[in-house]
C-alpha cells in the first residue's frame, strides 16, 4: 500500500495553484467591511484594504510569472506577501509555499502552512472563498498526516467534506478511501472511492486514481 499511497499524495501534493487563483480571483475584493465605524473611518478602512491587495495582487501576479524560470525567487516573493496583510493573495501564497516546501521534503512546514491558512479563514467573518479556501488546506494537511496519524481521526476529519454537497467531495472521499484501507475495512474503502468514479463532475485524474485503488484492493484479495 505504501507505493500507491505516496504516489497519491505526491500528485495531490504538486498541485499547482494558478488554476485556484483563476477560480477565486473575483472574491479579491470583497474584503471584510468594518460595522459601526464612522463613516470617514469606514472610507480610509476600504481604501487602505483596497491598497494592500493592490500591493499583494501586483506581488503575487510577479511571483507566478516567473515560477518557472525563477522558482525561487518567486518562492521568496510568495513567502513574504502575507506579512503585508491577510488577504486572499496572503492565502494564496501560503498554498505555493506549502507546495515547495513539500517538493523540498519539509512536510511540518508545509503542515504548520496548511494549519495557518486553516485557522486564518474559518472565523466568523471570514468570505465564502476565503472558507473553502481553508477547506482545501485542512485537507491538505490530512494528507500528510495519512502515514504518522491514526486513521479514525482522518476519517472524522474528511467525513464533512465527502458530502455530495461539498466542493472538495472527491479529495474528502479518497482521504476516507485511504483511511479505511489502512484500517483494513476494504468494503467501506471501495465505497468510498466507488463515489468518485460515479460523480460526472470530478476531475479525471481522481477518477484515475480511485480506480488505481480499486484495482490494488481487488488484486489484494486474491
């Protein structure tokens, strides 16, 4: 199980977030509007948000142009955009640093990054993106922990996010997929990554790699 396995979390692992960034781009300017203020303290609260994620947005557009050709000063740039504010950009960065960091082997930096995003978009006034958003990353983190973690408390963990109703339902069903292999319930396994291969709207390559596991689990058996 240990090939397929890390084989798995690698693909998940080297995602790359360009394809996220287009996805949320439109909420950047949400932002989160201070309540019963002035209104000239209002108005410079906007305007000072709206210029620190022009700061960020100018950085991190910087940063994923010259990913390929520079990685690592574009590793640098992503690093320190979340010091000049919390913002989507800051998020959005964490999840770059997270993914290098884990191309480098440093998976308790890439974890303690998965628990900052984590933490830093689950509160009561967080946006809807900046909540799926930390989401993604808690899942991200139950990947590395999949090997050192006991598999119940992954499975609690996914269990919410392998509802039909979830965005991340097929991350949430493959996390319980492994889950269960490793405890040995091959069935409630199968279920779980059967799921994926019957949802329309999951990506091809989770389909692939439930399938994969399905496949290990019926050359298991016999």
């Amino acid at each position: 199980m240990s090939n397929i396995l890390e084989e798995i979390k690698q693909e998940v692992d080297q995602e790359r977030w360009l394809s996220l960034w287009k996805k949320y781009q439109n909420h950047v300017y949400s932002g989160v509007t201070a309540v019963l203020v002035i209104a000239a303290g209002m108005m410079w609260w906007q305007n000072h948000q709206t210029s620190k994620t022009s700061i960020q947005s100018n950085e991190y557009t910087q940063a994923l142009v010259i990913s390929e050709s520079d990685p690592e000063r574009a590793f640098k740039i992503f690093e320190h955009i979340p010091a000049k504010g919390e913002t989507i950009y800051a998020q959005l960065s964490r999840f770059w640093v997270a993914a290098i960091l884990l191309e480098r082997g440093d998976t308790k930096g890439a974890k303690e990054l998965y628990d900052i995003i984590y933490q830093n978009s689950s509160g009561l006034f967080a946006s809807s993106s900046l909540k799926i958003l930390g989401q993604l990353a808690q899942l991200h983190g139950l990947y590395i922990e999949i090997d050192t973690v006991d598999p119940q408390i992954i499975i609690q963990k996914a269990t919410p996010y392998a509802s039909a109703d979830s965005p991340w339902r097929h991350l949430g069903n493959e996390l319980l997929g492994l889950s269960y292999l490793k405890k040995g319930d091959k069935e409630k396994a199968r279920s779980s990554l059967h799921k994926i291969l019957e949802d329309p709207k999951v990506p091809a390559a989770f389909k692939v790699r439930a399938q994969a596991i399905i496949n290990y689990l019926n050359t298991d058996q016999k």
